[in-house]
C-alpha cells in the first residue's frame, strides 16, 4: 500500500511538472512573437510647393506607407501592398505601381528602422479600385517578411480614403 501512495505522489508531480514546463514554453513563445514584430500603418500627406515669392501652392496628396520594426531581430519585408475585402480585377490585393523600387524587395529591417514609401493617392486609389469597392469596404495595408507571415494595419473605411480625393479635387480647384 505504501508502494502504490509513492507512485501517485511521482504521477502527480510529474503531471505538475509537465504543465509548468508546457506554461513556461507558452509564455517564451509569446515573448519571442513580440520581440519580431513589424507595424504596419499609413498617412495621407497634403504637399505644397514653396515659390521663391508669394504663398505656398497645393501640389497633390500622397499615401504613405509605414512599416516598423518594432522587435529585437532584423527582418526582411515584401513590398508593401493594400488588402481589399473582394476581388478587383482578378485579386484580393493591390500593389502599389513603384516599377524603380521594386527591384529592392525584399527590404532589410534592422530593429527600430522604419521603412517608408510614398505613391500619390490619386493613382494609387484611381480606376479600378474606385470601381470595385464601395465607400463602406474596409481595407487594410499589409505586408509579409521573408518567411510569409503577414503583418497588418488597422482596418480602415474605403470612404475614409475617397474624402482625401475629394479634399485633393477641392485643393486643386482653389490652386486654379
């Protein structure tokens, strides 16, 4: 009978042992995914011209893409693109026409460095894009590392991105 209460205690313990190591393993893993991590976000840019007299002219809007790296490690991006809720044209994404920059994916990302890029909204959103989604689409930028895991911004209302267009029209019939 005492043989058979020590091997219930080794059981026991060794269960308890099990499960501390399995939490511990889960708390290090999730330690690790935050310390390689990018961000991913967006602005909208108004850009002026400065004549060598007078006031400062309205030249056009740009959508600027952010991705930090917010992790201890480097990292190596894709080109950054905008996810759409349906297909447009065939695709689920829409990639940003860079041709001279496209030859420098994958990007390095050292720890801290933050990679930015500019595309005048008006190409960027025109055409297609206006076509096949309507002002209550969500979208969303995103962009992949070297080994396909994909980060994401915030979600953000298609209509939200049409009143910059609409402020650039405005902008530009004021500058005339």
């Amino acid at each position: 009978m005492l043989t058979s209460d020590i091997l219930k205690i080794v059981f026991m313990s060794s269960g308890v042992t099990i499960s501390l190591l399995g939490l511990m393993m889960t708390i290090r893993n999730r330690f690790i995914d935050k310390r390689k991590q990018l961000r991913v976000n967006y602005e909208i840019q108004t850009m002026f011209s400065f004549p060598e007299f007078g006031d400062p002219k309205f030249s056009h809007m740009d959508l600027q893409i952010i991705v930090l790296n917010s992790g201890g490690a480097t990292q190596f991006i894709n080109q950054p693109y905008l996810k759409l809720p349906r297909k447009v044209l065939g695709s689920k994404s829409h990639h940003f026409a860079d041709l001279e920059k496209i030859s420098s994916f994958p990007f390095r990302l050292e720890p801290g460095q933050v990679y930015q890029n500019q595309f005048p909204l008006r190409t960027t959103l025109w055409g297609h894009l206006i076509d096949g989604l309507n002002k209550h689409d969500k979208v969303k930028f995103e962009v992949t590392n070297s080994f396909g895991k994909v980060y994401k911004s915030k979600r953000v209302r298609f209509s939200k991105l049409l009143q910059h267009l609409e402020t650039e029209d405005l902008l530009r019939i004021r500058k005339n």
